[in-house]
C-alpha cells in the first residue's frame, strides 16, 4: 500500500483540495468518500485555478485513477457541467470511475432543502442548498436514486415514482413545476445516464485492485471532522461523516487498509453557516484576515466566520479520526499580526472551565476560548520552502500546535501555489514523505 485518508479537522474550508493534489502526483488513485457539491476544493497550479465540487482533486494527474465513491450524492448536472469545463480547459477526465452504487440528487432534493430552510426562517442551519441532506434522507429511508439506475429507464421511472410519493404533501407548493413532472425527470435522467456511462464502474473492485498490488491510495473526505453528523457541532452539520472512518463504507475498503490519517487544517479558524464557534472573531482584525486568505466559499461564495487556532476542538478531531499527521494551510496569512491567540480552553457563561470538547450542544454554544498569547512574526513566508527558512517565532506557533494536539505536522502551506508548502522533518518515514521532492518541483 500505503492507504492514506485526508481529512478536514476542523469546520471544512481546509485545504483539502491543495494537500490531496500534492499526493496524487506519485498516488496510483484517488477516491472521493463522501459528501456532494457542497464541497468546494480549490487548486492552483500556475496561474490556472480549478474549482472543484464533485471530481476527486487527483483529476490533474491523467495517470492517477480518480474515483466518486459509493458514500458521494451527486448532482448529474452539476457532475457533467463540471466534466465538460474539464475539458474545456484541456484536462484529461478519462481517468474518472464513478461508483455504480452512488446515490443522486434530484430536482426535489433541492427543492426539500430550500424549502426547509426557509421554513427555519432564524433557526436555519445553513446549508448549501443544493440538495444533499434530502438526499441523504431517502438514501437512509431506502428511496434512493442509484448511479446504476441511470442505465435502466423502467427501473427510473418506477424509484422516481415511490421516491415522490411520501413526499406529495411536502411539495404541494412546487406541484406545477415543470421540473417535477415524471416523465421530463426521467427523460433528463436517462439522458445524463447516457453522457455518465462511460464512467459508471464497480469502483469497490477498482480500489481494492490496486490496494492489493501495494499501490498508493489517497481517500479524499469533503468538509470537516467538526461538522460530521454525529460528532459534529449538531445540528450545525452536514449531511454525511466526513471522519477517517467514513473512508471505508464510502469507498468499500476496511480498516485495515488505512494506514495513515492526515488531518488538514488552516493556522486559523473558519466556519460557514451557524452553529457554534467559540473563537469567532470580529471587527478589524476579523476582516483583514478574511481578505488575505479569501474567506469565502468556494460553493457559495459565502463569506466566511474567522476566528483564532482552536487547539480544543482540533484534539478533539485527532481523536476522532486518529490522527496521524497534521497538514496546516495559510501559514502565511498570519505574517504582521504582533500576538497570535490559540485556545487552549473553554470558559462557560458561569464560568466554569474545560480543557475538552463539551458533549452537550448548551455548554458549547455558549462557551467562549481562553487563550494562550503567542508572538507573531513580521516576515513574509511566501519564498519559504524549508522549517529553516521559516522565522523562530513561525516555528514557535508550529511546534505549540503539534505538541498540545499531539501529532506532527507533516506538511505547511505557505501561499495558494501548489509549490508554497513546507514537508517538514517529521514527515521523513510517513507515508507522504516520498512526494516532497515532486511536489516542489
């Protein structure tokens, strides 16, 4: 092997996309596990930028099998609408497999999940709204639309027409939209079978192939530990598990071909959305960070919330997925800011204190961080490609991070190139170590 499972340790928004680009170069194959196009993973190579939703970030490299596992939604439009600009922009998707065992979103998916949060109105989760929690909903209530069933009209029409009926009350106010009319569903339905096929494969066997001729797998998660539906902020969550466990039923592997986990992270603290964020920032200091590292969704567009390195929630999300290395992004935005916070600890209203991740949502919403006072650095670390070319007090911060979570960093971003990243000496021996090389080519 090695398998190794990237993950988002914090609320999503981490670099996912960058770190996993970085291992498809010498990776024989790169599987998408979970979640949908609520997913935005953003890679710069030269001055092209690819902004990906669905196609696994290995897409770059046309050796490099790139597979949608069985635990992804997917929206058929936006998953051809994503191929074709592919195309347009001379990338080879050839290298794409499509789980058969997918499931799909469909035009009332997302109607469910507008219509749901309006209904909200102030208690909204926010979601993307592009369907994925509804589909997730008839996934786990057995009316699901399969990849497969793209191939077979009859069976389409037959699962379109079980999957709407429990839901007639629900979509009374979109009765007369054309868009729900069953005849036009499965015409557009079938068509997308036709432009998918070529993709739609028994990927199970495809991953498993390669794992046993010791070849390299990278399983790629979306969103962030924080935001899984179980042990996520809930229900500030999304849809799916975006945990190292979820590699395995979302790919079809087992636990015994993981043999790394690497939890990706930003030397800072974003969130999308509502829900719970004890390190949230606001005024000056807030926007300036935002500005220099882009905060906002690459989906959405959405601004996003900032806040200070939470070293709480981060132990809690090493836990969780068993962290093997870390692979902390954006570096570089902190440059200028005299004293750089990072919470060591929550304080509650009443002021009770806690050095660990609150179980009861009550306790967390209202908790705010207590924090350890770290000095900053002036320097700018666009140029730096080595620990050493980092600045003491850069170091300082790194080695803070790793001994109170516990894991080692493995990997710093230091700009938005796919050639600012730092391999440090503690990723000598890991799985990603042979990749430095090339990936700074």
């Amino acid at each position: 092997m090695p398998g190794i499972v990237l993950v988002g340790a914090q609320w999503g928004d981490e670099g996912k996309g960058k770190v996993t680009d970085l291992l498809a170069e010498r990776a024989d194959a790169v599987v998408r596990f979970q979640g949908g196009n609520n997913a935005g993973h953003t890679i710069v190579r030269g001055r092209q930028t690819f902004k990906l939703h669905l196609i696994p970030s290995g897409i770059l490299h046309k050796d490099t099998l790139c597979v949608i596992g069985n635990g992804v939604v997917i929206d058929p439009r936006v998953l051809t609408d994503e191929l074709e600009e592919l195309r347009r922009r001379r990338v080879d998707t050839a290298s794409l497999r499509i789980s058969a065992n997918a499931h799909l979103i469909m035009p009332y998916h997302l109607m469910l999940d507008h219509a749901g949060e309006a209904k909200l109105g102030k208690l909204q989760i926010g979601t993307t709204r592009r369907g994925i929690g509804p589909c997730y909903a008839d996934k786990a209530a057995r009316l699901g639309i399969r990849v497969q069933d793209l191939l077979d009209e009859k069976i389409l029409k037959k699962k379109i027409v079980a999957a709407l009926e429990p839901k007639r009350l629900s979509l009374r106010p979109f009765a007369k939209d054309p868009q729900l009319d069953l005849q036009t569903i499965t015409e557009e339905y079938v068509t997308y079978g036709h432009r998918l096929a070529p993709y739609i494969a028994d990927t199970v066997r495809l991953v498993h192939e390669r794992l046993d001729a010791g070849q390299t797998v990278v399983f790629e998660g979306a969103q962030g530990a924080l935001l899984d539906i179980d042990h996520g902020t809930y229900p500030f969550v999304t849809s799916s598990n975006p945990v190292a466990g979820a590699a395995c039923v979302g790919a079809g592997v087992g636990p015994k071909d993981i043999d790394e986990v690497w939890g990706v992270i930003k030397a800072y603290g974003t969130r999308v959305g509502a829900g719970p964020f004890p390190t949230e920032l606001d005024g000056a200091l807030a926007d300036e960070i935002r500005e220099r590292g882009g905060e906002y969704g690459t989906t959405t567009g959405r601004a996003r919330r900032v806040g200070w390195l939470d070293l709480v929630a981060l132990r809690y999300a090493a836990r969780i997925n068993s962290l093997t290395a870390l692979a902390i992004m954006k570096l570089d935005v902190l440059s200028g800011i005299e004293r750089i916070c990072v919470c060591t600890r929550y304080r509650g209203p009443e002021g009770a204190e806690f050095d660990y991740f609150p179980y009861h949502q009550t306790v967390l919403h209202h908790a705010g961080g207590e924090y350890v006072n770290l000095p900053g650095w002036i320097e700018d670390l666009s140029d730096c490609r080595d620990e050493a070319d980092l600045p003491a007090a850069a170091r300082d911060y790194l080695q803070f991070v790793s001994d109170f979570v516990g894991v080692p960093i493995a990997l710093v971003g230091v700009g938005p190139g796919g050639d600012q990243v730092i391999w440090t000496q503690a990723s000598a021996g890991m799985a990603g170590s042979g990749w430095a090389a090339s990936a700074t080519a």
